[in-house]
C-alpha cells in the first residue's frame, strides 16, 4: 500500500487543508531526539533494529476560493539506490495524493516551504527521463530569502541537508519567490521565519489575524511527540535558538487554540495543543 492512504480533511476559516501523504523515511532516533534519553524517546517513536524511527513526509493543500497552495513538497523519488538505503526513503507519492484531493499538479497556484531541507523540497521537481523540471510548473514556489542562499551554496555544515538540484530547476524558470522576516505570502497566509532548527526555517500559518489560524510546524515541532520545548533535534543549527522560539510559539498556539499540522507524524496529521502546568499536552483533531 502506498503512503497516500488514510487521507484527513479539515476545514479552518473557510480554508479546506488535506493532508497527504508524499512518503516515509527513517531517520536516527538519536539524531530525532537530540539530548532526550533513550529510555524516555523510545516508548513514544519506538526504534528499529538499526534505532531508526519512522517518520511521514506529510504535505498539506490548503484550498480556498481560487487560491490552492501547497505546503511542502516530500523527498521525492530522484534518489541513488545508496541513499534510498540509507534514508529508508519511500517517497515520489506527491502527485497521486493531489490527484486523491482532486487536483493536478498544473492546478496548484502556489507553492511554499518552511525551509530548504531535501526531505521539504525534493519533491518540488520530478525527471520522468528528460531531465529535472518542476512538478508545479505553474505556481509561485515561495521560499525564505536565507534558505534559498543556502540551498543553492550549501557550506561544508549544511552539505548534508541541501541539495542544489531540488531548487536549481525552479530558478531556472522563474518559478521562486523569496522574502524575509515574517510575510503575508498570500491573503491569510503567513510564513514566520524563527531560525533554529536551520536559518531560516519559518512555520506557515493559515488563517486570518485574530481569528481561527491553523499553524504548520516544519521541523520547528515536527511531530506530536515533540511539543516539550527541550525536544529538539540534534540536527538543529542552533539549539539556544530552537528553545526559544518552540517555547514562544507552543506557548502562542495553546493560548490562541490553533490547530497544528505535523509534518512527520506518522499517525496524527492535526492536533492541537494545550499548556498543563508546565508541559504541554496534545489535543488530536
């Protein structure tokens, strides 16, 4: 069975948001849970016998009147059998789930990603044999100014998470937007660039100022799992700052009551969130 089963709908200001499902990978356990002891990580996202844990690559298609924006894009299937190996990487599925939601890839009006990890992007652009050109190939790709910077010119740091090729084609056809700091992408759309778990990693929030708002958490919190603020990844750039800015948006998004959409939650798509004294707790939809 492919990973577009099991679809979820929800309806948020008047925005219909279906989460898909582009794929599977497995990553580190470890490396998922940074400095969280294994006997705690291990009950919640229990581990293969290499102590990988499975994580979804779950975009989302946000629908309303003519504006159809997709949020995050998979790894996609352009891969070396090494690193499908590696990465345990399942992946490619992007445009069969659109198809479940009703629509093709030439529909989609614009495109936007938290940040430009290859597990976030790579399935921004296919090669069905004559070479690399964009899934969407009619849609504004909206990408933070800094990450599009490193993607392109990933230093020896970074190397491991950005791959040129997953934006490249997109530049070469006009197709990417940039912005910095905190933008309004589209009516009721807003993507905040936080930093922390890469530079310019940026949750997108859905919904009007004020009212009901549904949040996409990235990597920022990327499963239900992690919604304690000290749960940070040990892939993050800059640990100090991922406190910060997780502790200051859970605390905004139990108090404002926005639904959350987790990226790499293999079983809950929406969730919200609540504060218990000083934990959080989760809340599904």
């Amino acid at each position: 069975m492919s990973p577009v089963a099991t679809p979820r709908t929800i309806e948020v200001a008047g925005w219909t948001i279906h989460a898909l499902r582009e794929g599977t990978l497995r990553l580190d356990g470890g490396a998922m849970w940074g400095v969280v002891p294994k006997n705690i990580w291990a009950k919640l996202t229990p581990p293969a016998a290499d102590n990988t844990i499975e994580l979804a690559t779950r975009p989302y298609l946000c629908v309303k009147g003519d504006r159809v924006l997709l949020i995050e894009a998979g790894v996609g299937d352009r891969w070396e059998s090494k690193y499908k190996g590696i990465y345990h990487l399942d992946g490619g599925y992007l445009e069969q789930s659109l198809a479940w939601a009703g629509y093709a890839p030439e529909q989609v009006t614009d495109a936007v990603a938290s940040h430009g990890h290859w597990d976030h992007i790579g399935g921004w652009v296919v090669d069905r044999g004559d070479g690399p050109v964009p899934l969407l190939p009619n849609a504004r790709h909206w990408l933070e100014a800094t990450e599009v910077e490193r993607c392109l010119h990933p230093d020896h740091v970074r190397r491991g998470s950005y791959r040129p090729e997953d934006l490249q084609p997109l530049v070469d056809r006009d197709l990417v937007h940039t912005f910095e700091g905190t933008t309004e992408i589209l009516p009721e759309v807003e993507v905040r660039p936080v930093g922390g778990h890469s530079d310019g990693v940026g949750p997108v929030i859905v919904g009007p100022r004020g009212g009901e708002r549904a949040i996409f958490w990235a990597d920022v919190v990327p499963t239900t799992h992690h919604v304690q603020p000290p749960y940070i990844m040990a892939y993050d750039i800059d640990v100090v700052r991922s406190f910060e800015v997780r502790k200051a948006l859970l605390e905004e998004a139990a108090r404002e009551r926005w639904t959350g959409l987790f990226y790499h939650d293999t079983d809950v798509p929406f969730a919200r969130v609540a504060q218990d004294g000083r934990r959080f707790v989760v809340e599904p939809v």
